[in-house]
C-alpha cells in the first residue's frame, strides 16, 4: 500500500532532497564546531551556520541576522521568551487557540507572580483584537500569540495585533510553529519584537531545530550559561546575541539541514508554496461539506487558513478514524487532542479530539482524491 | 611593521563583518586577532588600509555589528 503522508503540521516530510545532502556534506566533509577556534573546521562551520542565520533573516526580513539565536526547538524558544522577559506582576496576554509550548510555561510563571488573561477566540479560532485590546492593563508587557493554529488552520491577525501592542509599548510574541514558510513573515511590517520558529515543520530543516528572533532593544535573560566560543577568558555569560542565548554546542548539522530547507523555501516562493497548499485545502474543504456525519472545524475562506484541515466523524473517536486511514488505507494523519486543550476547548472537541488532516507541498491532488475517497469509506460505516 | 585592525565580539560577528564590508567594497583580510589585543582569547580581527578605517566603522555600526576595537594600530 502506498503511503500519503498528511501530517506536514507534526512535522514535515519529505524533505528537499538538497536538506538530506546538505547534511549527509557536513557530516563527512566539514564537521568542526561553530566559534569554537579558528581552524579551517571550526571557521567553515561558523561560516555555515552563519549563513542559515542570513538566510532565514531574508525569509523574515529581519535587518541583523545576529539577532536569531538557535535554539532546540520552538518550545525552548517560546519558554526563553516568555521566562526570560516576565517578572513578578508583569501581565501576559495569551489567545485561546494557544499550543502547550506556549500555554504550560506560562501557567508555570502564573504560580510565580506572573499575571495571565487568556482571551477567548471564536469557535472557528479567531481572535477578536477588539477583545484584545480591552484585556490590556497597565502591567501589560506581552501579547504572546500563534500565528496560525496548529488545530484549524486559522491564521490571527498578527499584524494588527502587532499595531496596537507598539502603539503601547507591549511586547508581541509570535508562535510562527505553523506559519513559517507557508505564510509572509516579515518582522518589521508586522511589529513583531520576539519571533520564535521550528525548523522542522515549513522550513523543511530536520528536528532539533529552532530558533528565536529578538529586536534591537529588547533583552532575554538566557536559560541556561556556559561555552559559547567568545569571551572565553570571561566566567560571565556574554550580554550580546546571539551568544547570550547559544551555550554549548550546537545542534550544527540540523542548522546545516535548515539553511538548505530555507534556502529551498526562498527558491519556490512563499507566494508558490502557499499556493499549492491552498489548492490541495480548498479541495479537501469543499469535497468533505458534503459527506455526511463529517464535521470541519475552522474558517471556510481559503485564504484566512493554512494548510491544515481538522474534521471529526459523528459518533467516531477521533484517534479512531486517524486510525483506521492509516490501517486501511495507508493516509498518516494525526488523530486526538493535538497538544492544545484550550483550541479544543474553543473549537468544542475536548472530548473527541479532531483528525487532522494537513497536507504539504509534495502532496498532489491525486493524493487528496484518494483521501476524500478513504474518509467517505470511514464515514459511511459510521 | 605597523597595522591597522578592528576587533569584534565573536568569530561569527567577523565572519558577518567580512561579508558586509565585502558587499559595501571595503577590503579588508581577516587575520588571527593579534595576541597583544587578545589576551587568552582566540578569535579574527579584520586588517584593512588606516584610511578605511572611519568608513568601515560607520558601516559596520549602522548594521549592527558591536566592535571591541574600532580600528587600532599595532606595531609589530
């Protein structure tokens, strides 16, 4: 049976074939470690990894790529900005639609001081700014927000929501997890001050990899110290990015692999890209309206979604039916509760979980044709 | 023999400083950071002409490149 791989929204595969190279090229044929010393080893591998550093600031528009730091992944990200910005009686807004990588750190700090509203989202996602704006308070110091939902689809108005936090003096936080790659980004139009991605998901770099932007003015408090190549006669952390927030050794070839999926990214085209994956959306959207016991969750329009479409089956669990379309038919999606119970909560599928079904830019049409297919079969015997 | 350097933060803010000032025409040779400007630490100091020195300076800045020596003589 072949396999159609539609959880693109976990993680991404495949990747470009220039991402399997490019690593497999660093492993046998680089390999030094980045900043550590001035060999050739260690200066072609500070070179590299500087060079996905550029390119990812060219994808985001960002003026000064050492403002990006890498990181694990996005959760590490989302954990420095908020845990190393926010302090006792500081307030953080966060939406309803949030994922746990941002929503579990930030109920930590709630037990230590740190105030949070969760403003409520529409059940098809959407936040309202003008709820937004009526949660500011004076404490107020950052609005931490998804720029698409990993549950929906559903994409936020993040450069509106950008306006009205500069126009205070608030911090706005961007979850790009779901967006990166498939959506414009660009840190500047947007008012964007903390910008954390993934590598692994629209950037088509592998896992182990992320990062997180930070504009000129703004100072994260690192997680964690140690080596980081400069200063080194120093037994101080380093105050400048990206070293402030880079200790130990990074994750060299993952960055290696991201800088080609980036640089893949900004050959096809955002615009490109984005397109096929609204084609592949709108079929699976339009095709599913009709199928009975089958319900969609999210925005209809298109365009105010990405490519990620969440359905349930009357009377089915929804691990179930993501189940029986991989048994059955060979189609890996991702069934349950996707690592967000307040989404769940606003979209009314805390109990049964969605199946999501989020397709990428190698999946074709055929394919979404074979699902359509697969998901009428499931439903049916309902 | 004398020389003009400037040194920076870190072996990646060099690299970034070589490229920039490459693109803006500005020559310069990155060089082991001499050892009476280092101390212990190891790293890259960009060479270039005494005349050159203000404009690099200026350019580097206004891109976001923090120097530690923005632009100093050593006598070798």
């Amino acid at each position: 049976m072949k396999r159609i791989y539609l959880d693109n929204a976990a993680t991404s595969w495949p990747k470009p074939e220039a991402v399997y190279t490019a690593i497999d090229h660093f492993n046998r044929n680089i390999g030094g470690n980045p900043g550590r010393g001035t060999t050739s080893f260690a200066l072609a591998s500070t070179g590299i990894v500087l060079e996905t550093r550029e390119l990812l600031a060219q994808l985001f528009n960002i003026s000064d790529p050492l403002r990006i730091a890498f990181t694990l992944n996005i959760t590490e990200a989302l954990n420095l900005a908020i845990k190393g910005t926010l302090l006792p009686g500081d307030h953080l807004i966060i939406s309803s639609m949030e994922h746990n990588a941002l929503v579990r750190p930030a109920f930590t700090l709630a037990e230590h001081g740190v105030e949070i509203t969760v403003i409520p989202c529409s059940s098809e996602g959407l936040l309202d700014t003008k709820t937004l704006v009526s949660a500011i308070k004076k404490n107020t110091r950052m609005v931490g927000l998804q720029h698409a939902s990993n549950v929906t689809g559903t994409i936020q108005p993040v450069a509106e929501v950008g306006q009205i936090c500069r126009e205070r003096g608030i911090l706005l936080l961007v979850d790009s997890a779901q967006s990166a790659g498939v959506l414009p980004i660009d840190v500047q139009r947007q008012y964007i001050d903390i910008l954390t991605f993934t590598g692994h998901k629209g950037l088509y770099g592998p896992q182990g990899t992320g990062g997180i932007y930070v504009r000129p003015g703004v100072a994260i408090t690192p997680l964690k110290e140690g080596g980081t190549g400069s200063r080194s006669q120093d037994t101080k952390q380093p105050q400048f990015m990206p070293d402030c927030l880079e200790s130990g050794t990074l994750n060299t070839p993952g960055i290696v692999g991201l800088g080609a999926g980036v640089r893949f990214v900004l050959e096809q085209g955002v615009a490109a890209i984005r397109l096929h994956e609204q084609k592949l959306m709108e079929f699976l959207w339009d095709n599913l309206a009709g199928v009975a016991k089958v319900k969609r969750y999210g925005v209809p329009a298109v365009e105010a979604r990405t490519a990620i479409l969440s359905f349930t089956v009357d009377g089915m669990d929804s691990a179930q039916v993501s189940l029986l379309l991989e048994k059955e038919f060979g189609i890996v999606t991702r069934g349950g509760l996707h690592c967000t119970p307040l989404a769940h909560q606003t979209i009314g599928t805390l109990e049964q979980g969605t199946c999501r079904l989020s397709p990428g830019f190698f999946n074709t049409e055929q394919e979404m044709e074979a699902v359509l297919t697969a998901i009428v079969t499931i439903a049916g015997k309902a | 023999m004398d020389m003009w350097v400037i040194t920076f933060l870190s072996v990646t803010h060099a690299l970034r400083a070589e490229k920039l000032l490459k693109n803006a025409k500005i020559s310069i040779t990155l060089i082991p950071i001499p050892r009476e400007l280092s101390g212990p630490c190891e790293g890259l100091a960009a060479q270039l002409q005494e005349e050159d020195i203000d404009q690099a300076v200026n350019f580097l800045e206004k891109n976001g490149i923090e120097m530690v020596r923005r632009g100093v003589k050593v006598s070798r």
